[in-house]
C-alpha cells in the first residue's frame, strides 16, 4: 500500500495539509525571534544566558525522558525548543539561572511528557511552569532588575501613582520579564498568523475583551494613554499571539476561538482590577485551559452535515432530556460543602470578630501610646460612611478609609486620631494599617493590621527600619524613594526588591493624611 494512503492516527494539534509538526514549530521559533533579540540587547547577557538555560533544560529533559520510557525521540519536533523560549520570555531579567532550568523542567516533565507528551497536555506548558515558579520562588520570580538595579514593574508604578513612557513599553525599555517589547511581540504574532500558524480569533478577541473590560472597569474610562499602557503591560500581548493560541489548549472551531479569545481576556482584566496576583494574565490564560473541552462542545459544527438522530426523533417524539449524573454529584458535593462551611464560619464568626477588635484596638495604642481611651463619635461615623467604602481620592491607588476614631488621655483631651486605611495594591493581596496622627497632624507612628507580603522582602515593612521612616513626620504628603538615602523628611526609602508593597504602604498613609487635614482637622 502506498503511504499516502495509510490512514494515521494521532492526538492533536492536527495540521491539515501537508506541514510537519516540526515545521510548525520552526514558524513559531522564528516568530519568537524579534521579542528574543530584543529582550537580550535591552537586558544584556543575563537574558541570554537565562534562555540559553530554558531551552537547553527542556531539549534535555525531552531526550532523558524519551530515552528511559524508551519512547521515539520527539525532540526533532521543536516542540521543547518552543516551550524553552516562552519559558524564558516570561521570566525576570537577572533570575538565577537554576530557576528556568527547574521551570523547563517542570514544563516538559510534569506538563507534557507524564500526561503522554506532545498533544496531550491540557494547560500551556510554559505559563504553568512560570505559575509553578511564582507559587515555589516568589521572591526570585518577582525581582525585576535592570542593570543590577531592583525597581517595579511598569503596571506596578502606574499602580503606585508613578508614571511610565509609552514609547518605552512598546519598545521594552522598561522593567519586566524579558520578553516584553511589544514591538518584537507584534512582529513575531503578525508573522505567526501570515503563514498560518495562528488564527486571528484569539489575538483578536483577547485584546478587544481586556480592552473593553479595563475600559468599562478600569477607573480612567476610555483614556487612550492608560488602555495602551494597560495592553503593553502584564503579558496581554504575549498571551494574545503566543499562549492563549497554543493548538493543543485551545478550542479547534472558530467561533469556540472567539469564546475562549473573550475568556482570558475578561479574566485578565478582572485579576488585574479586582485581583492582587503578581500575573493575573497567566492565571487567566491557565484557567481558561481547562475550559477548552467544553468550548470545543459548545459551537461543534455537525461532521460532514450528520447529526445523529435518537429514537424518539425518529418516531415523530420530542428528545427526552436527561440530566447529566456527573453534574448532579458535582452539585450535591458542592451544597454539602457549603453546607458545611457555612457552619463552621457561623460557630466561629463571633470569635473571629472578636479576635479582630483585639488586634485593632493593640494597632490603635500601637501607633497612640498616650491615648487611654478610643471612641468614634457620630461626626467621624458619617465621614467615613459619606465614602461608602469606595476608592479614597485618585492619588492613591486602590486604598480605602476603613475607619477613624478619636483617642483622648486619662484628663479626657484628645491626643490625636487613628485612621485605618487599606490597600488593594499590595503584592500578594490586601495591606491593612493604622495610621496614629496628633492634633497638630504629625504622624505618630503606623501599624499594621493585614500584611501577607512575601517572607524576606515585602514582610520587612513591618520593620521599624521602614514602618518608623513615618513617625514624627508632618509632610502634606510621602514620597517613596527608591534610590534610598532619603535626607528629605517627605520622602521614603523603598525596601529593595519590594517597590510595590513600599509604594502600597506609602500612598495608605497619604491617604490617611488627606482625610485626617481635608475631612476631620478643617
């Protein structure tokens, strides 16, 4: 028999024309190119030894395996030489070099091979790996460097009151993970699309949904400077043309591409608003994964026009429905793990909240030692209550005033006031404080209630080498300082590697001040 006539069978991606898979792999390999050579003149030699290490530990780790389950050698395909690529465009610049090699590691080996390899894995290798990383190597994976020097992300700044150069995003001459010019990004997925390796459901439906997402929620309506600045950073783009496209996770028919393209790109722009991860865009991409099989059920075009039919249909009888069991276990599981959360939080909902009142009170005389006594009168009340807990002012990020109370001595003269305030721009979620101002609206000291940054860098704000930077300070306003060396009694010395909780730290306090000098003191 002839070969051409052999019918083979095999597990996706399917290329439908005469393509081998391995020359697929070499379109998106070159597709990769601009972002790469980009990425490694912006950043220098780190970023090429870093992905020098992503692909050689993948190509390897490919080899080893097929070698020991002997299994045909399939790294002829690419396959791992992409994966090592995206692996490393998703990484910091200055990583050390044993982190894209356990990633790569950890993508071919967990993600691909031991779910039977090529075709078969059902998430993104490349972002589950980079989502493995963040979970096992926070701090590494969130210290962004350029030219030895630690500073935030440009979402991050902007997040922080700061300002970022467009122009730069789009070139990437900003702090980030390698592979994040925009330019080279672009390049390459026009490239990818022009020879067919990708379609234009995906790229398209990602950007218009996040776009139209962060329009509607965002909080500067549609100011075209900050969506550009929204789309150019946190890996929209990369995700658009290079992750969310995989063929093997994501849905086959267009109109399934279209549905999944508008999931990850509201789930994106819902992490990034609402949300406190440091990449909510692979979180979004990496759920959205999972939703794949059921999308591909959802628009299924009816093969070769051949639906078929059930025996009540034949007869002339509606179809009857059946419920599906799964889905009824599912659910049954679900209400009685309600059930069964809802009472434990009702027996311990009193105990918690009086736990809380503890802490607060300890934060209260923490930052206004000379207070005996601490009341919240009417006026304060409906102060705090006029702002219906929403986003205090526009300078300050996403900080809300929680509460303010009035502290007086054993003789009955007020001492001051504490302000709690929190921030929803912490690094890993919420940063909660208490703020103690005198009469003469010095801050006293500050205190916190809720901080769950990472261990060795964003936890040492609750350090007197940084919390004390504050104390006896009367400034109309805080500055952070990044460089350090502060001589300026504004300003703030960031702790090094953790900008972003500094900068959440600081603009609660200003808050504070605002609302202590505009709201309680006039």
């Amino acid at each position: 028999m002839a070969e051409e006539k052999v019918l083979h069978m095999s597990s996706g991606p399917h290329v439908r024309s005469r393509l081998k898979t391995s020359s697929v792999m070499l379109g998106v390999i070159i597709s990769l190119m601009p972002a790469t050579i980009i990425g490694i003149w912006n950043f220098g030699p780190s970023a090429l030894g870093t992905v020098l290490a992503s692909v050689v530990a993948a190509v390897l780790t490919e080899y080893l395996f097929d070698r020991i389950v002997h299994k045909e050698n399939t790294v002829k395909d690419g396959s791992a030489v992409v994966t090592g690529i995206l692996l490393a465009l998703v990484l910091p610049n200055g990583t050390p070099l044993y982190i894209p090699i356990i990633g790569a590691v950890f993508a071919i080996l967990v993600v691909k091979c031991f779910f039977g390899g090529l075709g078969k894995n059902f998430m993104n290798p490349a972002l589950a790996a980079r989502c493995f990383l963040l979970i096992s190597f926070g701090t590494q994976m969130t210290r962004y460097e350029i030219d030895g020097v630690s500073s935030a992300t440009p979402l991050a700044n902007l997040a922080a009151g700061g300002n970022e150069s467009l122009l730069n995003m789009f070139l990437g001459r900003t702090n980030g993970v390698i592979g994040c010019s925009i330019l080279g990004l672009l390049i390459g997925g026009i490239f990818l699309w022009a020879i067919g390796g990708i379609t234009w459901q995906i790229p398209v439906s990602v950007l218009a949904s996040f776009t139209l997402f962060m329009a509607i929620f965002g909080g500067h309506g549609l100011s075209p400077v900050y969506l550009l600045q929204q789309i150019c950073g946190g890996g929209v783009v990369m995700a658009a043309f290079f992750m969310a496209t995989d063929p093997v996770t994501s849905p086959v028919a267009g109109r399934g591409q279209l549905i999944y393209g508008c999931l990850v790109g509201i789930l994106s722009g819902l992490f990034r608003v609402y949300g406190s991860s440091a990449d909510s865009v692979s979180y979004a991409v990496i759920i959205s994964n999972l939703f794949t099989p059921l999308i591909d059920m959802m628009p299924a075009p009816k093969p070769y026009a051949y639906r078929k039919r059930h025996a009540a249909e034949d007869a002339g009888q509606k179809k009857p429905f059946r419920f599906p069991k799964p889905a009824l276990i599912l659910c049954v599981i679900t209400l009685i793990a309600g059930l069964l959360l809802s009472t434990v939080y009702g027996m311990t909902k009193a105990q918690i909240a009086l736990k809380q009142e503890e802490e607060k009170t300890a934060s209260y005389k923490e930052v206004l030692p000379d207070a005996d006594k601490f009341s919240t009168g009417s006026d304060l009340k409906s102060k705090v209550a006029a702002l219906d807990g929403k986003t205090y002012g526009t300078s300050f990020g996403k900080v809300t005033i929680d509460g303010a109370v009035e502290g007086k001595n054993s003789s009955g003269d007020t001492v001051g006031y504490v302000i709690a305030v929190t921030s929803g721009d912490g690094f890993n979620g919420d940063i909660s404080l208490s703020v103690g101002i005198l009469t003469d609206g010095t801050v006293n000291g500050i205190s916190f209630t809720t901080l769950n940054e990472t261990a060795g860098m964003g936890m040492k704000a609750e350090e007197p080498a940084f919390k004390d930077q504050f104390a006896g300070k009367n400034v109309d306003s805080f500055v952070l300082n990044k460089q350090g060396g502060s001589t300026e009694d504004n300003q703030i010395d960031s702790i090094s590697g953790a900008s972003i909780t500094s900068g959440a730290v600081v603009n609660a306090v200003n808050a504070a001040v605002d609302f202590y000098r505009n709201q309680i003191a006039k």
